[in-house]
C-alpha cells in the first residue's frame, strides 16, 4: 500500500539528548496510524518533522512526496495539523479565529457546519483565553479540518474531553479515514489506538519497536500488554 507519510532513518539531537535515534515508519495513504510510546519517545519530535517545524540532523520525511521544510504554500494547504500546545491566540473567539483561518484556503469546509459538529458553537462567546482544555482541544480539531487535509496529524486529540466528547471525536476521525484522508494519530490511550487504528507504530528512546496493522503487531494479545513488553515500562 502506497504511504503518504515515510520517515527514514531519522536522527535528532538536543544537546547530548538523542531525541530520535535513526527512527524509520510510515503511514499508509487513506488509514488512521497511531503513534504510541512512553513520554520521551521522541514522537513530538517526529511529528514536527514530519509538518515542517522542525528539521532532523540526518535521515528523510517525505509527506506526500514533499521534504515538509522546503515546501511551499500548496503543500501546506493539503496537510492538517493539531497539536497539543497549539498556539491558538489568546485573545480571540472561536468562530472568529476559524472564519479567518478558512480565508486563508482555497476551497475550505463550511465553517459553521465544523463548529457545530465539534460543539465549538456552545462556547463561542468565550474567549481563546478563557476556555477549558476540552474546549482547546475541539478548536484545534476544527481548525486543522478547515482546509480539506490530505494528511491529517493529530495529537492526542481526545485529551481533557469527557466519555461524550471522546468518542464525537473518534467518530470524525474515522470519517476522515472513510473519505480518504490519511489521518496520523499520537496517543497515550490504548483505546483509542485499538477503536481507531488500521496501522500502528510503538515508539521507544527514538526509535520504531513495532510497526504493522494491529493484528500483526499484537499477534492476539493485548496492545497493552505488548506496548509494556516493548517499552519502559510504566514509563507512560
């Protein structure tokens, strides 16, 4: 299967800290990969690399066949990205932050119909500032959907959201996946790794442990019990 998003041999370093050691995965174009592995792991900084925000000592990213930190505006335009310290500015509203980000796309979704969707209508009187971490999380959401992505990369985008909210999350996400969208998930939530995934990656001190659908990389156990056997344990 054709993969939208490579990582190969990747290494990074802050100081005398190998945040990725010769890391190598990928994910496969119209399915939902997740990235699991104990704090430190190094996936922060993999998917910065992977949307252009940071750049590896060695090793290639290839995002649908683009280096992410050379390419222009219409690569950017078909790649998604939420992070969990999103950067949304304190000062705004909601639906007057997504009203001015769908302008900077060509053929953005229906704003309205994304607020609606992720609840971000019921807060939309509150500023940026203002609002709980849940409520952070289904602006970012809506805000890395606005411009029709390609590649979606997700960061825990379940985190601080109740049993509800979690799972009108999940539910979009696999739409995403139905319609084509490969969709790259960072979780700590074995969950939703297994309601979610078509394809895992178990990261470890900077490099891929395991990687393959979720059959093949749990072999019948649990993804728990194999993501313990292969990591620091108890390090997440």
């Amino acid at each position: 299967m054709t993969a939208a998003v490579t990582l190969s041999d990747l290494r990074r370093s802050f100081g005398p800290v190998a945040a990725l050691d010769g890391l190598t995965w990928s994910a496969p174009s119209g399915r939902i990969t997740a990235v699991l592995g104990p704090n430190g792991a190094g996936k922060t900084t993999a998917i910065e690399c992977a949307v252009g925000l940071g750049r590896p000592d060695s090793g290639t990213v290839r995002v649908l066949g683009s280096e992410p930190w050379q390419a222009g505006a219409d690569h950017r335009a078909r790649v998604g990205v939420m992070l969990q310290a999103g950067g949304l500015p304190n000062g705004t509203k909601p639906l007057r932050l997504l009203h001015h980000l769908a302008r900077l796309y060509a053929e953005p979704v229906e704003v309205d119909a994304v607020a609606r969707r992720l609840g971000v209508t019921d807060f939309a009187s509150t500023t940026v500032r203002r609002l709980s971490g849940g409520q952070k999380q289904r602006l970012a959401l809506a805000a890395a959907l606005l411009g029709r992505p390609e590649v979606l990369f997700l960061d825990e985008p379940a985190a601080g959201l109740d049993p509800h909210g979690r799972l009108d999350v999940w539910d979009l996400v696999a739409e995403q996946r139905d319609a084509g969208t490969t969709v790259i998930v960072t979780t700590h939530s074995f969950e939703e790794a297994e309601r979610l995934a078509d394809h895992l990656v178990i990261m470890d001190a900077g490099r891929t442990v395991a990687e393959g659908t979720p059959g093949s990389v749990t072999g019948g156990r649990s993804l728990e019990d194999v993501y313990f056997s292969l990591t620091r344990r108890g390090a997440a």
